[in-house]
C-alpha cells in the first residue's frame, strides 16, 4: 500500500494527514488511538478510531504490562486481523506501533501529526463510537527481540554495551517527581535508574506533532553514540515515551539494537529492591 509522502523519506512507517483522510474507509485500514483516559476520544477522534487506554488496556492495576491473553483479546476487539494496515495516532501512537511490531505484525504505522494539527486541517471528525467486528487473530509463539525485561535492565546498569536511556522530564530524573503529573505514589521512590543517561523528549516533534527531520533528531539524541554497537535501552514512567524515543532511534535513525523496558519507572520505582540514584 502506498504511502503518503513524508520528509522522512527512509522510513515507511510514518503516515501524512493526506494520506489517512484518503484511506479511511479503506477495509484493510484500522485507525487506533492510544490514550492515557478516555476523555478526549469522547470528545472526538478520527471516524473509525478505536481507543486502547493505556492503564485499561495496556498496564494491569500494578501499572505492569499486561500478559499475551489480555493482548490477543484486545487486538481481536480492535478488528484487527494480520493483513490489516494499523495506523496509530494519539497521545502515545508509537506504544502501539511498538506493540504490534512485538508481535510481528507486519503493516503497522504511525499518524506523522497530532489530534489537534487533525482538527485545524478540517479532516473528518466523530463523536460516534466505533465497534468493528471481533476477528480470530492469533499471537505467535515468540516476540520480536525489541522489549528489554527487567532481569535484562539490572545488567545494563553501568554495563559497557549498554545505554539506559531515561526519556522522562529532568524533575522525574532528578527524583523531584514521580508520575509527570507532580504526584507521587504510595510505596514508591522516585529517581532513576544508575549510570541511565538523561535525554528528555521534548522537542523531538514540532508543533504538529511531525517527527523533526532526521538530522534535528540525530542533535537531540547527541548525548549517545548513535553510531557503535551499543545497545540503548529507552525507559519513561509508562512506556509511552520510551516508545517514542524506540520509534526515533529504530525506525528514523536504523539503530537497530534498540529495546524498550515497557514496565518503565512505574514498575521500576515500586519495586523495593531496585537501585535508585536520586
């Protein structure tokens, strides 16, 4: 399926506005909004979107990722099916696009623009839910070697073929903060995670929400070697972030040897055991 034209010209896995509004009632296309609540898909979303809540649908009540089943189910009540082309946009679309590829699914993407550049532009927009028909799809046996557990975080730490890259705001880094909100959690310390090198992501997208072009995003990420064949691990608070920074370093810049600890700090910050640096 052709693609609508982007200034990241490698990459085929970015989507222009353009190119969206023409294939949305295109059968093999499912649109997906990932959000953090519910609250702004109600108020409007592209026409055909289906919501994954991120703490409902991607994290279990312990802000863990959520297993296989729980997955399978969610993409089967999507409408997706393995030929399906996802397109992904919302407050973190790469978490999604991160998903899929984990499971291999092939034709994945992510919405080059945000809801708001969306809206300015008068493309299609719907209060109406969308309930596309429950599919079969079934989940391989084995993931895609692009999520970095937590056994695999302890031995990065400090490690000389790793990099621990800690994406969130400098007061979450700093141990000012918790959750970006400026709200804590009970049983949890904030910090982050030893020898973790801090890069935030603000400003890796402009103002409508477009990836910045490639030599910008080679600037923003100058604090490690792009270059050599050390492994970057990307962690936030969620995952969402680390799947943006993931999406950036793989997909725009071919770092290749690139994984996302998706348990993140809301998972790393509650665990007692975990070493912490303010």
């Amino acid at each position: 399926m052709a693609l609508g034209e982007a200034k990241h010209t490698g990459s085929d896995d970015l989507v222009n506005t353009e190119w969206l509004e023409n294939h949305l009632t295109d059968p093999a296309v499912r649109v997906l909004e990932v959000d953090v609540s519910e609250a702004a898909h109600r108020e409007g979303h592209i026409p055909g979107a289906v919501l994954w809540n991120v703490y409902k649908d991607l994290k279990d009540p312990q802000y863990k990722p959520v297993g296989r089943e729980a997955i399978e189910r969610l993409f089967q009540a999507s409408g997706i099916t393995r030929e399906s082309v996802v397109v992904f946009y919302g407050y973190a679309p790469a978490m999604g696009y991160w998903l899929m590829k984990l499971f291999g699914h092939r034709e994945a993407r992510v919405l080059d623009s945000n809801r708001a550049t969306w809206c300015r532009e008068g493309r299609p927009w719907t209060t109406d839910a969308s309930k596309p028909a429950q599919t079969r799809y079934r989940l391989p046996g084995d993931e895609e070697p692009i999520r970095a557990p937590q056994q695999a975080v302890h031995r990065a730490i400090g490690a000389s073929g790793s990099t621990l890259l800690d994406v969130r705001s400098e007061a979450e880094y700093r141990g000012e903060r918790f959750w970006p909100s400026g709200g804590m959690e009970e049983g949890g310390r904030a910090g982050h995670i030893p020898s973790a090198v801090h890069v935030p992501m603000d400003g890796l997208q402009d103002e409508n929400g477009a990836f910045r072009p490639i030599a910008d995003l080679r600037r923003h990420f100058s604090r490690i070697d792009l270059d050599d064949e050390q492994e970057i691990i990307p962690y936030c608070t969620i995952g969402g972030r680390a799947c943006t920074a993931w999406f950036a370093l793989s997909r725009l810049l071919g770092h290749e040897r690139t994984r996302v600890y998706d348990g993140s700090w809301a998972e790393w910050g509650r665990m007692p055991s975990s070493p912490i640096e303010p």
